[in-house]
C-alpha cells in the first residue's frame, strides 16, 4: 500500500477517517484467532447491500451487520454512530471468537 499512501500511518488515517465520517464499518474484527491464524478486519461500504461471506474467508468470522438488508447510510450524516476504539475493537474480536462454533477434530 506505499505506493498509493506513502506510509502505513496516512493509509490508517484515511481508513480512520472514512470509518469515522460514516463511508464505512468493520463487519467483522480482525487479530489472531483460535488456531493463531491472523484475520484482517473486513469492511463494509455503508452506502451498498452488505453481502454474505464466501465460505472461504468466513473460517473463524462472526459478522456485526445484517447482509441482504438495506444499506446503513451512515455517510449520509457525516458520522458513524458505532464508533470503536482499538482497544473496544481487539476486545470485540476475543468475544467473536468465542461465540464461534470451531469444528469438532476427530484423531
């Protein structure tokens, strides 16, 4: 992402500032899981549809927004009233991770 931010500290603050204007949310909470595997944070654009997640990347997600629904509209306001901070979000994404049903491993 250098080549289009310059620096992982502008790229973060535009998120930051996009997240808090309303244009988008974090469906789900990204950090390490379970099984130590590192998940990003996915993201939803708030003025579409929030669409299911492909089985492929839905491996340890619980999501925060209903899909199939109408979109949230925050932009139109200018701001998110859902706002987390890091640490609320990191706390967040350890309760996800214990509501998730992990799959039961025969030896």
């Amino acid at each position: 992402m250098k080549d289009w931010f310059g620096s992982n500290t502008t790229m973060y603050r535009a998120r930051d500032s996009l997240y808090k204007a309303g244009f988008i949310v974090f469906n789900a909470y990204g950090g390490k899981s379970g099984n130590g595997m590192k998940l990003p944070h996915l993201y939803a654009l708030t003025w579409a549809t929030i669409d299911e997640l492909n089985e492929k990347y839905s491996l340890m997600r619980y999501t925060h927004y209903p899909i199939k629904k109408a979109p949230l509209n925050y932009w139109k306001s200018g701001n998110n009233p859902n706002i987390k901070t890091r640490r609320e979000r990191n706390n967040q994404f350890k309760k996800d991770v214990k509501k998730i049903k992990k799959p039961i491993t025969s030896y």
